[in-house]
C-alpha cells in the first residue's frame, strides 16, 4: 500500500517562499510519474508541477519561473520550492503519484498568501 504525507504549508506574506515536501511509504518515486496539485476554494484541483520517472519536469504557466519540483532520492520524498508567492497561490497542496496504473493521493497541506 502506497502512503503519501505532505508537509510545509503555511502562512506566508506575497513574495515569499515555502518549500512543501511529500514523503512515500510503500513505493521509491524515482520509478514513477509524481506531481503536486493545488485546490483553492470553489476551484477543481489543478497540476502546479510533475516530474517523470526519467526526471522531466512539466510546470502550469501561471508557476513557471517560481515554482521548483525535484526528488531526493536518499529520503525518497518528492519536493516543491515555491517562491515569490502570490494571494493566487493560496490553496490545499496534494501530492500524487502514479504507480502501476493506479494512483495516489496525500491528504494536502494548506498554502496561504497573504499579508
């Protein structure tokens, strides 16, 4: 059984930065397509950034250039750097990863921006 657990949302003022980071029990990421997706409120829940099993990474137009997806394979966590933050980006953060067909979710971390 796959678990995901997020961690590292907050409150942060516009400009700043937050790095959320995803932990995987029950499967190694580097095998496998993960992404972080965001909900805001009243909003269905879209892809901010995904990363393949052979390393290429995909961003939303609204995140490129701020936000950064990467994997530390030594703790086998999948990771988002967001930086200069806007009141846009407030939302609940879910990791997802895809392993053999079947996917997963994390139970999200809320992001919020504002001042």
């Amino acid at each position: 059984q796959v678990q995901l657990v997020e961690s590292g949302g907050g409150l942060v003022q516009p400009g700043g930065s937050l790095r959320l980071s995803c932990a995987a029990s029950g499967a190694i990421f580097s095998n496998f397509y993960s992404g972080w997706y965001r909900q805001a409120p009243g909003k269905q829940r879209e892809l901010v950034a995904s990363i393949s099993a052979g390393g290429s990474t995909n961003y939303a137009d609204s995140v490129k250039g701020r936000f950064t997806i990467s994997r530390d394979t030594a703790k086998n966590t999948v990771d988002l750097q967001m930086n200069s933050l806007k009141p846009e980006d407030t939302a609940v953060y879910y990791c997802y990863t895809l392993v053999h067909l079947q996917g997963y979710w994390g139970q999200g971390t809320q992001v919020t921006v504002s001042s």
